[in-house]
C-alpha cells in the first residue's frame, strides 16, 4: 500500500512518520511517499524521516520527490497537509484583518477568506490529478486548512475525499486522560462544522457520560478547552476552541492585539525543529515537536486511514457530507461530524436537530464558504466581496470592500485567478 503525503516537508511530517512506524504490524503501508516542492525543506525532514524509519526497523520503502505526478501514481492514500505562500502568508493573514478591528487567524474570519482562496484552486488540481493516477478506490484526506472549505470544494467538484482535523482528537484524549481510561473507550458525539463545532456528549464504554464529566472535572474540562464552566452547562455541550471567535470576538481580538501572533511564534518554532532534524544523532521526534500545534495529528490520520482499511471500521470525527444526518441541515453541506468509517467510506451518524442559534451560525458560515470556493475558482472579485460580506466577523460591506483590496494585493503572487495580466 502507497501513502503518498503532499506537503511532505512540513515539520508536522515526522509525527506522521513515527506514527507509520509505530503502526507496522496493523497498517500496511510499504511505501511512503513525502512530497515538497521546497528541496532543503525536504531533504532536512526526510533525512530526519528516513533515520526515525530506520531506527524503528521498518521494513518499507520511504520515498522523497518533488514529483507529484510519480507520487501519485498507484497510490491508496493522499494525505495534502500544505501551506500555499508558507508562513509568510500565514503571518499576512493574521496581522491584515486586526488593521481593520477584526481578529486574524489562519482559518476563521477575513485570514481563513484568505487562506481559501490561495489554497481551494491547488488542493482541486491534487485532487485531479489523483483521481487520474492514484489507485481507482483510493482516498485523499485533507488535512489543510480551512479543512471544512477545503473539503466541501472537494466533494462539490466529485473527488473521494474527506476532511480531517486533530481538534475532536485532542478533547478525546485529554477527556480519557482525565477520566483514567484508554482513549479506545472514550468517544465524541460532534456537530457542525469545521472549527465550529460542538460536543453534545461525551460516551464511555458507550455511556453517556458528559454530565458525569462535568460534575467531577469540570474545571479541567474548562481550562482544557478555554471556555468558563459555566457557558459549557449553558450551551449543554463542549464547544470547540474556536467558537470562542463567533461566541466572543471582540475578546479574542483584544488578546491577539496585546499578545502577538501566532504566526511569529509558529515561525520560530519551526527554525527550532528545523536545526534539531539536522541532526544525525536524532532518531526520535524531539519535544519541541508538541508546541508546533496540530497535536495528535499522526494519531488521527492513521486512524483514518485504519478504518478505511477495515470492514468493521469505527467510530470517528470526520469533515463528510450530511446526506440527511441531521434533518435540519442542506444534504449537501460537509459537517465535521461522528462518523461511521470503514472500508466503504465515512457516513455521518447524525442526531438531534441543533438549537436555533447554533443552525443559524452553521447555515451563515456554509453560505460564506461556498461563495468562498466559488470566488477562488473564478477569480471573480464581485464574488469575493459577497463573500467576505457574509463572512459572520466582517461586520459590514464599508469594512468588507477596503479589506478585500488588501488582501489580495498582499497575495497577489498567490491568486493569478485574480491578477490574470500577472
């Protein structure tokens, strides 16, 4: 089985590596794949890739090119976990949207606008060229965000694709942790969407258990995730880190103007990683390696891809299409909800309609992403602006239009679509 991995040279790599090594007797993959475009990138990781193999005995083949086409070829998997304009453009998004009174991030908001834009035309040509060369029932999986943008291109343009993000993962395991248990007994029961999400309930052995959680680690449930005890008892659900944006912008804007972003740190962690991998004496993803973000992320795709392999499979957080899941939702929107996963794919296991006020803010920012995919692979700037007008933390077409001018001035390098005379 081939695992061909676009984006092969980030510092994420060698989590995913090790996890691959860690895995031999229950995932067969015998080739691995890494892909960059950026050759010192590429030759430092997968030299750090190769020796972590080495060391734990492997037995497959690790392959680094800057090939796609050859690294698609045959292969079961793509896993796509790049960066369009590296962290550069990261920093872009981050620090343009604060000049206007919005707060900058790489996902959500007027930055995850930007990021789409950059990213949805790349990640769809992958995704051909994949479907033309890969294995015939193979998968792409992306990991790239915005992933729940990403994603929905994906399955609107008709590619075997889901989306993933280590979020659902990282709350499983701190919950299991917490709790005493394995992490194999503890499972999520998600809605929404991609970084705008909740956990209605928290099952053990497959007993709800969220109340209990509460009642006993309410404290750490709350410093876990950020949010006061009290607004999780209210909402009757875990809400992602990340509708702290929609739940209290104005405080998260407040934060990242007196504390810096996260780019910048992002930044020097990887010139950190970067020197440690050179060394030939590593063998071992170094610490350092856990305040990079993206924690569990190894763990969660090899899961994945586990599952897909398996006529049992299992249950896990997924970016899929609704298909009527939840009633209340378009059919046709791709959720990051639990699914059923194996090996004929990824269905949603659907519940309870959601509260009003949580369906309106899914529903808004679906119409923001669509008109989003939409903008991208036009190159229409009249699309862009609606779109960035419907974004729920641009406040109002006066902000929206000055805004959209700088952001694709500031990537216009990135976005041809929109600078067709170059």
């Amino acid at each position: 089985m081939k695992l061909a991995v676009i984006g092969g040279g980030s510092t994420y790599s060698p989590e995913l590596v090790q996890g691959v090594a860690n895995r031999a007797a229950t995932l067969p993959v015998d080739e691995l794949v890494l892909v960059d475009i950026d050759p010192d990138r590429l030759a430092i990781v997968g030299g750090f890739a190769r020796r972590i193999l080495e060391h734990a005995g492997w037995g497959g083949r690790l392959v680094l090119t800057a090939d796609t086409d050859s690294a698609l070829d045959g292969a079961s998997f793509c896993l796509v976990q790049l960066r369009v304009g590296g962290q550069a453009a990261r920093l872009r998004d981050e620090t343009i949207p604060l000049r206007y009174g919005i707060l900058g991030q790489e996902t959500t908001g007027p930055g995850g606008f930007a990021k789409s834009l950059r990213t949805v035309p790349v990640v769809l040509d992958l995704a051909e060229r994949f479907a033309r060369r890969g294995s015939p029932d193979g998968w792409l999986i992306d990991f790239t965000n915005p992933v729940g943008t990403v994603t929905q291109a994906l399955l609107d343009a008709g590619h075997r694709a889901m989306g993933l993000c280590n979020v659902a993962i990282g709350l499983q395991r701190a919950i299991a942790a917490g709790l005493g248990v394995e992490a194999a007994r503890v499972e999520l029961d998600s809605v929404g969407l991609n970084h705008a999400s909740w956990f209605r309930e928290v099952l053990v052995d497959g007993v709800p258990a969220l109340e209990r959680l509460l009642d006993e680690h309410g404290e750490r449930v709350a410093d876990e995730t950020g949010w006061p005890l009290s607004r999780i008892r209210e909402m009757g659900a875990i809400p992602s880190y990340y509708q702290s944006f929609y739940d209290h912008p104005a405080d998260v804007l407040a934060e990242q103007l007196a504390g810096g972003t996260r780019a910048a740190e992002v930044m020097e962690i990887e010139r950190g990683l970067l020197e440690l991998y050179r060394d030939p004496a590593l063998v071992t993803k170094p610490a350092l390696l856990d305040e990079r973000g993206g924690a569990w992320y190894s763990e969660a795709a090899l899961e994945l891809v586990e599952a897909l392999l398996s006529p049992t499979g299992r249950h896990l957080v997924v970016n899929v299409r609704n298909n009527g899941a939840f009633a209340d939702l378009p059919a046709d929107l791709v959720i990051e909800a639990t699914c059923q996963v194996d090996e004929s794919g990824a269905r949603a296991l659907g519940g309870a309609p959601l509260k009003p006020e949580q369906r309106d803010l899914v529903l808004g920012i679906d119409r923001f992403q669509r008109l989003t995919v939409a903008a991208a692979m036009s190159g229409d700037r009249g699309i862009a602006l609606d779109a960035l007008e419907a974004n729920p933390l641009v406040p109002s077409e006066a902000v929206a239009e000055p805004l959209l001018a700088e952001i694709l001035t500031a990537n216009r390098d990135l976005l041809p679509r929109f600078w067709p005379g170059g």
